[in-house]
C-alpha cells in the first residue's frame, strides 16, 4: 500500500504542481528508508539522500547544505529530483528550516519531491505542526503485518508470533541467540539511547528502561500505575510513569491502553492494559526458546493475545480509529474499537486460563455495539484475522 502511494506521488510529472513534503513516520527497522529507495529507483529519478542518525545533532546549515545538493540534481534533470532526509527530527530547528527553503523553492517552481523520514513521532509531529502547516502529508509506517513476512520470508504463523515483526531480523532466526542479541542492541537499545534519552528530558533513564521490561513481561495484562510504582521498585509517580510509557509508544516499542468508558477524563485516568508493539519484543525477554514457548501455554496464550493487540494497535494508525479495553469488576472484554459512535467490541481466545471473565454480554448490556467479533476457538481463525486488513472487521 505505501509502495503504491509513494510510487504515485514520484511519477508526477516536474510540470505538475507541487504537492506537499512526504513525512514518513514509524519505528527504527519497519522499512521506511528502503521503501523509499526502492520507489526512488523504479521511478528513476535523481535522488539525493543524507541521514541524521548519529550521535552528535546537526544543525540547520548541515541541512541546507544538503538541500542545496538535491537543487543542483533538480536542476540538472528534466523530471526534476528527489531529496530524502533520514532521522529528520535529530536536526535542530529543522522545520523552521525546511518550511524556509520548501517555499523558495515552490516560488522558483523548482521540481524537487522532499521525503522527511522519521522515528521519533512526538518531535515530528511538533516540528510539522508548529512551522509546516498545509505544506505535509503525513505517511505513518508501522510494524509490519504477518502477511508482508509471509510474502517477504515464507513465515507462518507460528513463527510470526514468536519472532516478531523486524525484517532485519527475519535471517537471524534459525540462530535464536544472535537473533536477540540483535533485537535488544541494534534495535530496543538503539532505540532507547538515541530516540528517547538523547531527545527528550529524562530525568530517570533506569525507571524507563525497567518500565519497557515490565511493559514486555506483562503485556496483555492490565496493570494500575501504582502497582508498577511497586514492581519497578523505584521512587516515582503516575504522571512520570504515563510519560514514560507515552514516549515507549511513540517509539514503536510498548503502548498503554486506556479502558473504555464513554467519558475521555475517566479513560485518562484508568489502569493501563500493557501492550508490546512487536511481539518480538515479549519473546526476547521470556527467556524461552521457541520450541518452549510453543510448549508454555500459558505464555503462548499471552503472545497470542499481544499479537492481536499489536495488529490493533499497528492497524489504526494513520486513522480515526481508538483501541481500549473494557473491565468491570470480573468481567472483561479483551478489545474496544471505537471511530466516533460506532463502538466495536473484541474477545480473544488463546487457550490460556485467564484471571477474568468474558464480559461480552455485560458490555453490550451497557454500551451500544456496531459489531461483536471473537477470534480464535470457533471464532475468526487467528491466521484470517491477523492476515486480512484491519478495515475488514471494523467497517
């Protein structure tokens, strides 16, 4: 779907008019530079790519020296050229800058396309805000789905539960050792140091690294803020703990999601349900191979249910689309899917004995349904619902 967009939008012709800058946003190793690349090169058109993914920022005078790079390719070619730059945010005062020279060179009709890629969303979605108003389209990349590793590895679905989705990842799997040790340094550890301590305030980098594990163990379990409080073993308080969890979100990594209520202040202030956004990520840190993993059915049934989560949760971006949980006293409904007033409620049968009880019915007792789905056990086989897209279930 992206592919087929961004190749679109590069095959207008330099006589057309410019559209807007393309920002590209999603986690580290979903594919965002090499979508681009590869679009680039179908196309055909000169490109010029830089990246600011490194440990000391640059500034706006590195950035304008590379704008000016993909002016001279533009003006050297008829069709014009294509200027990507990666980890975009990393540069200071990047959007007051690219708002700049965009403008100058849309008042010399120059055919450059500019591709802004990504991994930080909370500071480029301030940075577009804030100067580019109007002059962006937004493109988000999530994690990939069980059928572009199905496509692209031959994967199953077994195999996709407990592996994950980074592509990077997919040639290390037959050796499970390297295979995490590549996940938790180049991707969770990268992650950690160059996308969320280095860019934002961080007063207890220990209490966010411990709150990410906790986040992998217990994913798929609702957990209350002060009882992290207490399994994190670390002076600090709710407000901490939900920016925290928020920033783990915005990178790709764990989510927390909001009980549904019908009134937003007392979603703000429920328990959260922790939720992994890579099932990788709960498997890494289980210490379970994947032959025992497949044996634990206990832990199969939580990654089963944080797979269905994950393919929520990857699925509405970009949309109107909310995802909750609903909990009163026992009874639970797994998933709450909600676009304005059609409300869509979600149950998931792993196999595992869970804490709860079903609260289907209850649910609907209380709030107006648009559709009841169930997943697994006689419901929607868990292939079928993880491989078909997200609007197939909630339309």
């Amino acid at each position: 779907m992206f592919q087929r967009k961004l190749l679109s939008l590069l095959s207008q012709r330099a006589v057309e008019p410019r559209r807007f800058i393309q920002v590209l946003q999603g986690p580290r190793q979903v594919g965002k530079t090499t979508l681009v690349h590869q679009c680039v090169a179908q196309v055909g058109l000169p490109c010029h790519y830089a990246t600011a993914d490194e440990a000391s920022p640059h500034d706006k005078t590195w950035l304008i020296q590379q704008w000016d790079l993909a002016r001279i390719r533009a003006h050297e070619s008829k069709e014009g050229a294509v200027l990507i730059i990666d980890e975009v945010q990393k540069i200071k005062d990047w959007s007051t800058t690219v708002k700049w020279l965009w403008d100058e060179d849309s008042k010399n009709k120059l055919a450059l396309k500019v591709f802004l890629l990504g991994s930080s969303p909370w500071l480029v979605e301030k940075g577009i805000g804030e100067s580019l108003a109007g002059r962006f389209e937004l493109i988000p990349v999530p994690h990939w789905s069980l059928t572009e590793m199905k496509t692209a590895f031959g994967w199953g679905l077994d195999h996709f539960l407990y592996f994950g989705a980074y592509p990077g990842s997919a040639a290390l799997t037959d050796d499970e050792l390297r295979w995490k040790r590549y996940i938790l340094d180049s991707l969770v550890e990268t992650t950690l140091s160059r996308d969320i301590l280095l860019m934002n305030r961080i007063d207890k980098p220990v209490l966010l690294r411990r709150l990410f594990q906790l986040g992998c163990e217990y994913s798929g379990q609702i957990v209350s803020y002060q009882k992290m409080v207490g399994q994190l073993q670390d002076v600090g308080n709710t407000t901490t703990l939900a920016y925290y969890l928020t920033l783990l979100s915005g990178a790709g990594l764990v989510s927390g999601i909001q009980k549904f209520s019908g009134q937003k202040i007392r979603q703000r202030g429920s328990s959260p349900k922790l939720q992994i956004l890579n099932t990788a990520l709960m498997s890494c840190h289980s210490g379970l191979t994947f032959e025992e993993a497949q044996r634990d059915r206990d832990f199969w049934g939580r990654l089963v249910e944080s797979a269905v989560g994950a393919y929520l949760l990857n699925g509405i971006q970009g949309t109107s689309w909310e995802i909750f949980y609903w909990r009163e006293g026992a009874r639970e409904v797994d998933f709450v899917i909600r676009n304005g007033k059609k409300v869509i409620a979600l149950e998931v049968k792993s196999g595992r004995k869970k804490e709860s009880l079903p609260g289907m019915e209850v649910f609907t007792q209380n709030f107006k349904t648009h559709r009841q789905l169930l997943v697994g056990n006689q419901g929607i086989p868990l292939e079928e619902f993880l491989t078909a897209p997200l609007g197939q279930w909630v339309q």
